[in-house]
C-alpha cells in the first residue's frame, strides 16, 4: 500500500509553528502528524502533537489511544493502565490489546488472559491478526509458551503472514527448540524463497544444532543472493572449520582478508584454523597481523606462547609465558600454557604449580583436569587423581577417563567402585580394558563371556599389572 502523501500537512504544520497561530486540524490529521515524527524518531514532538490535539479533541478515541501508546513506550505501565480503564467504555481490538499489554509487562497474567479470552471470542473475521497481535505482546513480556500456543493458531489462518512466522521461529529460539525454529523458517522460505536473513537464521540455528553440513549448505543460498556480505561469508567459513573441513576454511578466511584486509576477527580466526593443522608459524603470523590491528593483549601473548611451544620454541614461548604473568600473574589461560610447558619437559612439580592456579579460575577446563590427574598418577597420588577424574567426567565423559578410574580403584583396592565402573563399560570397552592390562595376551575376547573378562581383570590385581606397561 502506497504511503499517503501528507507534505501540505506538514507544510501546515510548520506555518503554525513559525507563526505561532493555532491552525485547526482534524483529529486524523493530528495522528498523521504524530506518526510522522515518530517515525523519525521524535517521540517528543510526536507526544506533544498528541497533547495538542486532544485541546482541540478531548474526545477522540485514536488520539486517546495514542496518548496511552506513548505511556507504554515509556514504560509507565501503571499510569497506562488507569488512564486506558478510566477513559474508554466499551470494545475495540486496537484498546484491549493495549490493555493486555499493560497487564503483562506488570505481571498481571490472569487479567491478561481474561482479555485475551474477550478478544479471541470477539474477532471473527481478522482472527488471524488477532492471535499474531497478542503474540507479539506474549512475547515481549516473556511468555513464550502463549507465545507459540498464539502464533501457531495465527498461521493456521494465514499461513503467509512472514511478521507472525518469523516471530515464532525467534520463539522457538528462545525456547531452545532448534527443531521448531527451523520448521517455521523453512514456512518463511516457502513464501519467500529469497528471503535472505531467513537463510541466515537457518544456518545459525544447524551450526547450534551442530549440523555443520547444513549450516553450509544454508550459508551457501544465503551466498547466492548476497555473495559479498562479508558476515556470511565469516558465518560459513566458522561451520567449516567446526565441521572439519579445514583447508576449506583456510581459505575462506583468506578470501575475506583480501576483501576486508582491516578485520582483525579473521586473523584470528584463521590462527585458530592454522593451531588445528598444526603450522604454528602460519599460526604465529596471523596472531602477529591479528596484533597489529587489535594491540597486544593477554590473549594473544598465551596464543603465541602455545605456538611457539609446539613448535618446539621453549625458549621464546617462556619468555613469553613470563610476559604474561608478570601482568596477569591469575591469567588462566597463561598458567595453563606455563604448566604444559613444564609438563611437556618432565617438571611435574612446576607444571602442577601452575596448572593448580589455573585451575582455581578455571571453569570446567578439562585439560587442566586431566593433566592434574596424570601429575598425581606419576607422583603415586592415586586419590587425589582420581578427585581430579570424578570431577572431569563431569565436564566431559570420555573412554580414556573410565579407563583411568578403573585401573585407579583396582589399584587402590576399592572393588566396589571398581565394579561400579565396569558396569558403565560395553562389552568393547571392556574388550580394550583388558588389552591394557595384557597387551601381549593372546587370549580370544572376541569369543569370550563378558564374566570371563571381569575374572581375568581381578586376577591381575593380586599379580599388580595395573600401571606397569600402562601409558597414561
């Protein structure tokens, strides 16, 4: 629908002003007038617009609507409420959805449910715009459970309408029901099949998702239409690298930094692509072009530290390591580097040092628990390994961590727990757990009962074969 042309009105509008003579306009025009500069972002010429034609109006209901709106973008919910139930009788959709918003951004959910009632019994023939309304309404206040129940009834009567879709798929989101959101976006695609933030959205929510081929793919249309959005091009680019497709990213990332040769984001990107593949001094590179740009921080010295360290720089990533400390003697990042340096060169006392301090500000690291697991083994410290892998498989549950804790509570003489974690174990894994404790047996576990199996293990805790040919 075109615009209506209101230039004379404004013209008129600008006259009184400058001649400071009241001129009489209609209580439309008023509104017109208002909508204008609020659209503009004016939200207090428009209310002052308001203000005066209610002078010349004080009877007009859009103009007493309109002065309850801007109460409700001001957050005066209160004062909206009373003004909307002492100045108006009687039922229209645009008052009682005012209503129902004021009751639920004031957490008067019952009130608000009984108006929704009214209006859904009420509308008969724009039932459809009803239920998307207060679905907008359900969902600014944080109801989403409404929310949805409303947006669904609203699409089943128009099935096209992209505003009521689109706020449901951000619903779902919410409500971390990925599944649903993307259902509802492909509804959006099926009326807009070009709908370019729509094919975004998709691939967003299957990189969540972890379905990193269909976030490509997603990306990729999302490309067909805009193929230099620089956002996107970055979006596919990180599911490639989280779906493994490395050299791919590589250059991904490359392609964008001959596009936007300023963006410090994807040098670091592509030094995190670089760590993966393992060529630190690509690494080293990017993380000096990501410094140029951003300036030196904690961050990126403990990058450089790993890289120089892996790539067998000791010394460098020392003096690096000792950088960081003496700015950040917590940096979690920076002990943690520190106690692998030291681990990687057998100084298990020093390493656990620094890995204990950054375990103090870590949050769920498993590679700081895991390596504090295997200091206590090499140091004999069996029970405070084993607090150290009860506390990772909490983190991350991996075959390796149940392997350790068995071997740990066999060798400590705890059966029961022993037993305990052989119950968590398939027959497979407990195929391998047998192998680690025989690696030259050439007994058949392929042919052999899974109580078998448990009585040889137990057997080798009277022979104490635990850890001897055992590489943790």
């Amino acid at each position: 629908m075109r615009e209506k042309d209101i230039s004379d009105l404004l013209k008129k509008y600008k006259q009184m002003l400058e001649s400071g003579r009241s001129i009489y306009f209609d209580a439309e025009e008023f509104e017109e007038l208002s909508d204008y500069y609020d659209m503009l972002d004016e939200g207090q010429t428009a209310k002052k617009i308001i203000e005066i034609g209610l002078n010349i109006h004080p009877t007009s209901e859009i103009l007493r609507l309109k002065k309850a709106k801007f109460m409700l973008y001001e957050r005066k919910y209160e004062q909206a409420l009373e003004y909307l139930q002492t100045n108006f009788n009687g039922y229209s959709l645009e008052l009682y959805l005012l209503k129902v918003e004021s009751f639920l951004q004031l957490g008067l959910y019952d009130d608000a449910q009984r108006l929704t009632r009214d209006i859904l019994e009420t509308e008969e023939t724009d039932r459809g715009d009803a239920y998307a309304e207060l679905g907008f309404l359900y969902t600014e206040a944080d109801y989403f459970d409404d929310a949805v129940f409303l947006f669904e009834k609203s699409i089943k009567y128009k099935p096209d309408n992209i505003e009521a879709l689109t706020e449901l798929a951000y619903v779902y989101e919410m409500q971390d029901d990925f599944d649903s959101a993307i259902r509802i976006n492909n509804k959006i695609l099926d009326v807009d099949p070009y709908s370019y933030e729509t094919w975004i959205n998709i691939g967003k929510l299957y990189t969540i998702k972890e379905a990193y081929e269909n976030a490509i793919d997603a990306f990729d249309f999302a490309l067909t239409i805009n193929d230099s959005d620089i956002n996107t091009l970055k979006l596919k680019a990180h599911s490639l690298f989280l779906n493994e497709n490395i050299d791919e990213a590589i250059e991904l990332f490359k392609a964008c930094i001959e596009l936007f040769p300023d963006d410090a984001s994807l040098y670091y990107s592509l030094s995190e692509c670089y760590m993966v593949v393992e060529q630190y001094d690509k690494m080293l590179q990017s993380l000096d072009k990501y410094q140029e740009i951003e300036g030196e921080s904690i961050e990126i010295l403990a990058k450089k530290a790993f890289a120089f360290m892996q790539g067998g720089d000791l010394r460098t990533s020392a003096e690096l390591i000792e950088k960081g400390l003496e700015s950040e003697p917590d940096s979690e990042d920076m002990n943690a580097i520190a106690g692998e340096l030291y681990f990687q060169q057998g100084e298990y006392e020093k390493s656990e040092m620094y890995f204990l301090k950054a375990y103090r500000t870590s949050i769920e690291n498993s590679t700081i628990l895991d390596r504090l697991s295997i200091i206590s083994i090499q140091k004999g410290e069996y029970e405070k390994a084993i607090e150290y892998l009860e506390e990772l498989l909490t983190v991350d549950v991996q075959p390796v961590t149940k392997v350790r804790l068995a071997l740990l509570y066999f060798e400590i003489g705890d059966q029961n727990r022993f037993n305990q974690y052989l119950d968590y174990f398939s027959n497979d894994d407990l195929k391998k757990l047998f192998t680690v404790f025989f690696p030259d047996d050439q007994f058949d576990t392929d042919n052999i009962a899974r109580e078998s199996l448990v009585k040889r293990l137990i057997d080798a805790r009277e022979c104490r074969q635990l850890f001897k040919n055992i590489n943790l």
